[in-house]
C-alpha cells in the first residue's frame, strides 16, 4: 500500500516556516500518511478530504477529473511521479494526475495520540510532505470542510508551488465551525449525541450532509434518502468506530485554525486564482463566512454558491466538477484576476450627480450580477445590482427572499425606495450579527456538554465510512 513517511520531507519546513514551533518537527516521529493517485499526467491535482472522510470522498472528482476512479495502485502502476526537470511526465500525455489521502487521526493514515499533534498546519505539513514524496514541485490543490481550511494554510506555506486554491464548504475555524442556531440543527445535535449505532448515525449524518429536497427524489422506485442510508450504514459498520483520540484530535485542528490578514494577503498577491464553492442550505459550515472570506480575498477569488448541503461536491457533482475544469483551465491559460473574480472592481465604482441620493453607488458595464444574489422577481438590473453590491455580505439565500418580500410590499419608486432599501440592509446586518453571536454561545455550550457527556458516559461518535466525507 502506498504511505508516505512524512519525517522524511519535511525538514526544510522547519527552518524559518514555523520557527515559532522549534520542536514541531517531534509531531511526525513516525506518522505516516496513506494515499492514492489516479490518472497520469502534466497536471496535477492535490485534494485533502475534511473532517472524519477518507480520500475515498473525492470519489465524484476523480472520475470527473481523470476519467475513472480506479487508482493507480489497482492498475500496477507507481503513485510517485517520474517528471523530469522541464515538468513533462514520466508516463507522457497531457492529461490530470490525481492524488488524494488521509489526513493523520483518520483511515489508514498515522493516528497520534495527542491533541498538540493536530492542527490545519501540521496537517498541511503533511500534504506538503506527500507532494514531495510524489515529486510534484507544483500542484492544483482543492479541500473541503477541514480540508479546504488545511489548503489554505498550504498555500500561504507555499504559494509558489500552487497553481490555484478551491476552498469547498470552508470557514474561517474557530467559533466559524459552530453552526447556525435554529430548529433543525438543535434537532441534528440533539439526535448526533444520542446517536449510539450506525443505523441511529447515519440518519443523522444524511440530514447534516444533503438537503431535504435532495433526499426526496426519487431513484426509480425509492428515495435517495433509503439508497444512501443503506450506504451509509454499511460504511459505518464496516469500517467500525473512528479512533478517540483521531476525533479529538481532528476537532482541535478545526477550533484551533485561524485566517489571518497576513496570510489572507499573501494569498491575494501570491498570483493563483482561486474558488470558493459552498452550498446555500450548508447547515455545518454557513455560507456567510464562506462569502466573507471571498470578498476578502478579491480580486483572486470567484464565490459560486450552489442549492446544496455540506457535500455540495456530492449533491450537486456536475456543477462543482464544471466549476472546477473552468480554475484549471482558467489557471492554465494565465487569466487575468479581474476577468476571473465575479465580484464588482471597488475601484470602478461612480457617483454621478443628481442621479440617486448622496453617496449612492451606481452600476457599470463593468459590473456584472453577482452569481446567486440575482433574484427572478427584481425589476431591473439596476435593482438588482444595487441590492446585491450591498448584501453579499450579510445575506444568506433565505434573507434575500425575506428582502424581496419586503420590496414587494414597500415599492421600488424613486428615491425613497432606494433609502428604504438601504435601512433594510442596515438592520438585516445586525440582526445576523446577533444571530451569529448566538449561534457560537450555544455551539460552545454544545461543545462543553457533548465532552461531559463522553467523561461520564464514555462514548465515541461512531465513524463515517471511507466512501462518505
């Protein structure tokens, strides 16, 4: 089976990259990281699975990106790279290699046993050890949920050898991977606590991981919602219970990780292009973090925003799949940042006189809707770029129709109109603001009772299966 000894490569990260963690390099004494690439090639494509998924995740990717989903080891042929210096491959073509793995405290990777041995850096210390291991000096990388925050730490790490960066149902960690506070995801915790057996937790895992619409389609004569459940229960119970001390571990990674401005404008100016996916109706990972780190990352990154879940990559494959070949083949073909990124240029802006109130911005050629924000019931594209400048910080799909309600019962006429929508935004901010601030109290309270319930009880969450992230 292929491993990567990650002590092997990674001496050099230590000399100036973490020199705030002198003895950091004690962490991977041993740990070894199990991988699998598929499909040969000139490009290469580095995907790192989030919490509590194996690189059996990426399932729908690697089919869409090489072809197939039979790894290389399953063929007879060698996982490590035979490039030679002018970067053309070893086994010739032009086509995709793609490797992905497990990340430490999870499926046949290394499992260290302590919580200091876990975080998004060391982590991505790991990726940078597998890279290589492989022999690729550069790489597309892609992460979702805990991945995409380990991706991000790689590329600040090494910009130089990333080609571009796609951030998947990512946040920002910390109190940003508390969920959203409402019924259903008190129903969700509620129930994620109780759950003692595969059977209890994968209804729960399906309702955290889909939407509700997409659960009840229909696949000839059954629900998606019965298929995947069988699914799931059989990777549950044949994969058995995720290690303590991996879950542990894997949730410090999570609630220790930090975006930085250092980091966020070494990325900014590090010359890749980036994409942040989400799914809308993610109830795990909000999309307003997703969003704002978008914005924050302009004018390199591009928001798409899918009707989805948290595995919007499984729920929606085609769309994310497209999403991903137009970064390749945008990365590849030097696009510019401000032809790739879907955010109106700040610098564009104008203010003409006697047209809007004082201080009103006013559309361009130059600025396009923002994809997910444009709603079939605005009057105009005027409208809708002046609501949708303003909102994509502070509105979640659901607050868009909530405005849109209040525009229809308000009127769009003249100035007045455009005063009143303004005010709208203004007390929506606060509103979800105060929202959030909720919601990290009471996942915080979710936390410290889940960690009395297990000292008491002496319960471990069962595991997902390798197939499902």
């Amino acid at each position: 089976m292929p491993f990567c000894e990650v002590a092997k490569h990674q001496a050099s990260l230590y000399d100036g990259v973490d020199a705030a963690s002198p003895s950091s390099s004690n962490n991977n004494n041993g740990i070894r990281i199990f991988y699998r690439t598929h499909g040969h090639g000139t490009t290469k494509v580095l995907l790192i699975i989030g919490f509590a998924g194996t690189n059996d995740s990426w399932g729908p990717q690697i089919k869409a990106l090489t072809g197939k989903e039979k790894s290389n080891d399953d063929d007879g042929m060698r996982g490590v790279d035979q490039s030679d210096d002018n970067g053309e491959d070893g086994y010739g073509g032009n086509g995709v290699q793609v490797c992905a793995f497990d990340n430490r405290g999870m499926g046949r990777s290394s499992v260290p046993t302590k919580n200091s041995e876990y975080s998004t850096k060391i982590m991505a210390k790991d990726a940078i050890a597998l890279m290589d291991h492989l022999g690729w000096r550069k790489a597309h990388v892609f992460g979702h949920s805990m991945g995409a925050m380990i991706a991000f730490k790689l590329a600040v790490m090494v910009p130089d050898r990333v080609l571009s960066l796609a951030l998947l149902n990512v946040t920002g960690g910390g109190f940003e991977c508390l969920p959203k506070l409402d019924r259903q995801t008190i129903s969700v915790a509620i129930r994620f606590f109780k759950a003692k057996t595969p059977e209890q937790r994968a209804a729960v895992d399906l309702d955290t991981h889909y939407t509700k619409e997409y659960l009840d389609e229909y696949v000839g004569s059954s629900t998606r919602r019965a298929i995947l459940y069988q699914e799931y229960v059989k990777g549950i119970s044949s994969t058995g219970m995720q290690s303590s001390y991996g879950f542990d571990g894997q949730v410090n990674a999570c609630w220790t990780h930090k975006m930085t401005r250092t980091e966020i404008e070494l990325i900014r100016s590090a010359g890749f292009l980036v994409s942040v996916i989400h799914g809308r109706h993610d109830i795990i990972a909000p999309m307003y973090y997703a969003r704002r780190l978008a914005e924050k990352l302009q004018p390199v990154a591009r928001m798409v925003d899918l009707h989805g879940g948290h595995l919007v990559s499984h729920e929606r494959t085609k769309e994310v799949n497209q999403v991903l070949h137009e970064l390749i083949n945008a990365s590849e073909t030097k696009m510019s940042p401000h032809d790739w990124s879907n955010f109106p240029r700040k610098s564009s802006r104008k203010k003409e006189k006697g047209d809007g109130p004082k201080g009103t911005l006013l559309p361009t050629p130059e600025f396009p809707l923002i994809p997910g924000l444009h709603h079939p019931n605005f009057p105009s594209r005027r409208d809708a770029y002046l609501l949708g400048n303003e909102f994509s910080t502070c509105f979640s799909l659901k607050q868009l129709k909530i405005a849109n309600a209040s525009r229809n019962l308000r009127g769009w006429s003249g100035r007045g109109a455009l005063l009143g929508k303004s005010n709208i935004c203004s007390t929506v901010c606060v509103v979800e603001k105060l929202h959030l601030s909720i919601s990290s109290v009471f996942g915080l309270f979710m936390l410290m009772f889940e960690y009395i319930r297990r000292a008491i009880r002496s319960l471990q969450p069962a595991r997902v299966g390798p197939s499902l992230a």
